[in-house]
C-alpha cells in the first residue's frame, strides 16, 4: 500500500481509524490507511495489520447531528478488489436466484465453465 501522509482525505480520517489490531493487538501504521470511497456522509478505508495480516473496512458515518461513527468489517480482500467493487451495482435477490437456477439447469464440470457462463448471463 502506498503511504499517505500528505492526502488530506487520509489526515482527515486518522483520529478516526482504529489505532491497534482488533485480532493481535499490533499497532496501525495510519500511514498505510488506503481510501477506499468518499462523499459528504460516509468515508470507507482499508487498512490491513502488517503483523498478523488482518483486513478491515472502515466505514466511517458522519450523520447530520456531525457525530462521527465507525464501523469495522474484517475482510479477505485485498484493497485492489475492494476498489474494484466500490461504487458498483449491489447484486440483488434476483440475481442470487438466477445463478441458482443456472447452476440447477446445467452440470458444470469446472470452475471456469461455470464462471464464463454467469460471465455471459
């Protein structure tokens, strides 16, 4: 992850974001805090523990009465695939219920027929 220090969305945040590991207890380099998504009422940053390796989402709520709450969601994605998802249309029940039926219409036999089928769905 690249440093931040100058980024002023960052510094604006590292009060805010966890100061040690809520799995091993190891300290945060805030410097390492990556900005996932911003706008005027909800910030999310990641930051992963450089000891034990740990991934955290922070959502960070800013609601109208200007009192700050922090949400943490430990993860197993990497800040590239959280990026890559941020801001993207939320898969809904029916989308869900089509896969299912996909899969009980057709037998595949590996993951990369199955994944270049949805792929074209």
């Amino acid at each position: 992850m690249a440093k931040n220090k100058n980024n002023p969305d960052i510094k604006e945040i590292l009060d805010i974001i966890p100061s040690y590991c809520e799995k091993c207890g190891a300290f945060h380099d805030k410097n390492l805090v990556e900005l996932i998504d911003k706008n005027e009422n909800v910030t999310i940053a990641y930051i992963r523990c450089e000891n034990c390796l740990n991934k955290n989402i922070i959502y960070i709520v800013k609601p109208l009465n200007n009192m700050v709450n922090r949400f943490r969601l430990s993860v197993d994605l990497d800040d590239s695939e959280i990026k890559k998802f941020a801001g993207k249309e939320s898969v809904s029940s029916d989308d869900v219920l089509n896969i299912f039926k996909l899969t009980k219409m057709e037998n595949f036999n590996k993951a990369k027929d199955f994944i270049k089928k949805i792929s074209n769905a």
